[in-house]
C-alpha cells in the first residue's frame, strides 16, 4: 500500500467515492475538456473565432475519447497534460478548425478553470453536508438541554454543565463555517484567463470580453485580472478546509474522552460490534471519533504545505503551482471523510444520561465548589470564604463526604446547603446559550 486514499482496504476510512472521483483522471480530463469546449463557443459568440469552427470543436469534443497512455507520456515530457490534451483534440477536430482549438490560452487558463470548476462542486457538496450536520446538533442540543454532566476543564472536572450546551458548542463552529464559505466563493469561483503571460495579448483588446465570455460560459466570476501566480483564493479555501476538519477534530476528541471506560458517558454507536477489538472482546473502540482526530491533524499538515504555493516566481510559476496538485486533493477528500464521519457519529451516537449523574454522585459535590464559594460570599469575604471551601474540599477528598455537608458542619452562614447539592442549579445561562446557538442558522 502506498497510498491509503486509494486502498481497497483503508479507503472507506478516508476518501468518500464521491469525492475522490471528482479528482479521478477521467474527471480531470472531462473537466478540462469542458473548459476548451466553453472557450470555443465564448470565443465564437463573440466573433474572436469564426462561428462555424466554435460549433465544430464544441461538437469534437462531445464525442472525443482521450488516449490516457498518450497524455500520461506528454505529461511527463511537458510537465503537464495540456499541451499533449491539445494535439489529441486538434488531431480529432481536422480540418481548419483545428488551429483554434485552445485559441488564445495558454495551459494553466484550462488546468485552473477546469480545478475551480471541481472545488465549486466540492464546496456545494460541503455546504449540504454541514447543513446536515449542524441540524442534528441543533436537534442534539435541544433534546438534551436538561440532561446535567460534569464540565471539564483541562482535564479536571470542573463545574455542572448540560450536554445539550456541549452539542450546542460542537455547532457554533459549523454555522461560521458556513458563513466564510458564503463570503469566499466570490473570490474562489472565478474563471482563471490571461494567455501565457497574464496580458491577453494574443486577443488584441478582446481579452476580457473572451474571459468575461468564458466565465459566462461556465457559469463562473470575472476576477480583476488573471491570477497565475495570486494563489490567495485557493490558500483561503485550503484553510477553511483545515479549519472546518480542525471543528470536526474537536468534537471526535470530546467524544472519544466522553467514551472512556472510566467516564463511558457516551458511546459511538448502538451497535456492539462497531470498533470491537481483535483480542479484548469487551472494547468498543471509538473509530469514527479516532478518524475525525486523525483527519484533523493532518489536514493541518497538509494546510500548511499547501499555503508554500503562494511562493510563485513573476508572471507564472512552476514549482507552486505543481504543488497544489500534490496537495489540494487529499485536503479536499480528507475534509470531505471527515464532514461524512461526523454526520455518522452524531446520528448514531448514545447518550448515557445515568452515568452522567452517576460520575457526578461519586466526585462528592467537588465540582460544586465554585458555587458554595460564591454562595458563602454573600456573608462572609470573597477571600474568606475561597479559604473556608478549599478546607472542604481537601477534607471531603479525604472522608469521600459530600462537600455541602462537610461545609455545613464549618459555617452557621444561613445557606441552603441541601439546594446547593443540586447541580442543575448552577448551569447559569446554558439554556439562553442553547438558544442563540440555534437561532444562527
């Protein structure tokens, strides 16, 4: 196995066939293929190239079949598949039309159009997807805005919280997610057009009318000018893929510490046979919450050696731009497996509210120490009363007594030590948090 994207065996935990065809070969070339056909008619509407000829290439490339072994030798030769894609549909074109096939571009115009083309469908599939997936976490959030846990911080238990507050948290992110994506298409989905230095010289002054015309074509913006070597907008979108896998990491992590023996306050799935162990019968390991985590990391790799692209040399670069072909396709397929896992998991995932007020019953009221100290506040100095509660604390950890009864004994302060043991009165403003969370949308 050389490459776990492509694996029979590990596929399915990292690459969505249906993304990880988007970046096959023949989609590649059909894309491309699809931008030399939408160039020839843009240029024949706008009498750049005559009519005729753009209706004949447009009708060649419908029914041309590619000779893979050939454009894999010329890109190898060349560098890139264009130059040895051209001479295939020239060839199958004939006649006079087969000169302005290509008319005016130059190879990166058709290899960046043809790649927008594809992440405007990766982003749309995306944007559905996190729909999804913030709707069952707007449904988590709800159904569980009463069922009390145990907040941790640092890894220390720290005060009572709700789990739909902890769902409502997992969401936050993805509605951002959301609205950066809404705010960088303009600057993404855009027709990339300039001939081979950037000028559009070979067009006389109809350049931008052609790129205008081509962008109309495809259904794509105009940018201000052409972008060989402004790699921003795909930087901004390998970051927000990092991100949005970095959102989902977060809630894989919760979830795979939530699913520790020792807490089991959750589980990944009903299902007794899902992440069973091939030697210790009674595990129920915690993989899809292990795959977001993995995926996470190393999108954030991958982030990073894709934003050296933007490292390009004058008016058109090499070595930058064949390093995004390296990199943009695991980052998309990598995020993609991860949005899937995480609609997985949050639709199956098992909520143990018991052992929630079980864990919370063995730590002694500990976690409730915060509010005993801000209780006592009210009649005795903040700084006495933090005294008063750490004594409490170091004497319940020792006797295993609850720590309001512990207190109880130290202090005639009138508080109503009984009350204070309830840990759903000191959830301060979960619900009202509930609440503006979902109301994002």
């Amino acid at each position: 196995m050389t490459d776990p994207f492509d694996s029979e065996i590990y596929g399915g935990l990292f690459a969505p066939p249906d993304v990880k065809a988007l970046f096959s070969d023949a989609h590649h070339v059909q894309t491309m293929l699809l931008v030399e056909a939408a160039l020839a008619r843009a240029e024949a509407k706008l009498g750049v190239i005559p009519a005729e000829v753009g209706a004949d290439i447009s009708r060649a490339i419908e029914t041309f079949t590619v000779d893979m072994a050939g454009l894999r030798e010329g890109t190898t030769s060349a560098g890139l598949p264009i130059p040895a894609l051209v001479a295939q549909l020239r060839k199958s074109v004939g006649s006079d039309a087969a000169g302005y096939v290509h008319w005016g571009a130059t190879s990166q115009d058709i290899m960046d159009t043809a790649l927008v083309l594809v992440l405007r469908d990766v982003a749309a599939r995306l944007n559905d997807d996190i729909v999804k997936l913030s709707d069952l976490l707007a449904a988590m959030a709800e159904r569980h805005r009463g069922t009390i846990m145990l907040a941790r911080t640092r890894s220390q238990q720290a005060a009572p919280t709700s789990f739909g507050l902890k769902a409502a948290g997992w969401r936050g992110p993805l509605v951002r997610h959301r609205q950066r994506l809404a705010e960088m298409e303009p600057r993404l989905l855009v027709v990339q057009f300039g001939s081979a230095a950037g000028t559009l010289a070979p067009l006389g002054d109809r350049g931008i009318e052609v790129m205008a015309g081509l962008a109309q074509e495809l259904d794509l913006g105009v940018p201000p000018l052409p972008w060989h070597t402004q790699r921003d907008n795909l930087g901004e979108f390998a970051g927000w893929l990092a991100t949005l896998a970095g959102s989902l990491g977060k809630i894989g992590q919760d979830i795979a510490l939530l699913a520790q023996t020792e807490v089991a306050e959750v589980r990944e799935s009903a299902d007794p046979s899902r992440g069973g162990s091939s030697t210790l019968p009674q595990k129920s390991n915690p993989i899809l919450s292990e795959a977001l985590i993995t995926l996470a990391r190393y999108t954030s790799g991958l982030v990073g050696t894709l934003h050296q692209s933007a490292v390009q040399e004058h008016e058109r670069g090499g070595p930058g731009w064949a390093l995004e072909w390296l990199v943009i396709p695991k980052l998309v397929i990598a995020t993609s497996a991860a949005v899937t896992h995480a609609i997985t998991l949050i639709e199956n995932l098992q909520v143990d509210s018991e052992r929630m007020s079980a864990n919370m019953a063995a730590a002694n009221g500990l976690f409730l120490a915060e509010a005993a100290s801000f209780a006592l506040s009210v009649h005795l100095p903040r700084t006495d009363a933090q005294a008063l509660v750490k004594t409490a604390c170091r004497r319940a950890m020792g006797d295993g007594r609850h720590l309001m009864d512990i207190l109880a004994g130290l202090t005639d302060a009138p508080v109503d030590w009984t009350a204070l043991k309830d840990p759903a009165r000191y959830i301060g403003d979960a619900d009202a948090l509930i609440d503006r969370v979902l109301a994002e949308s």
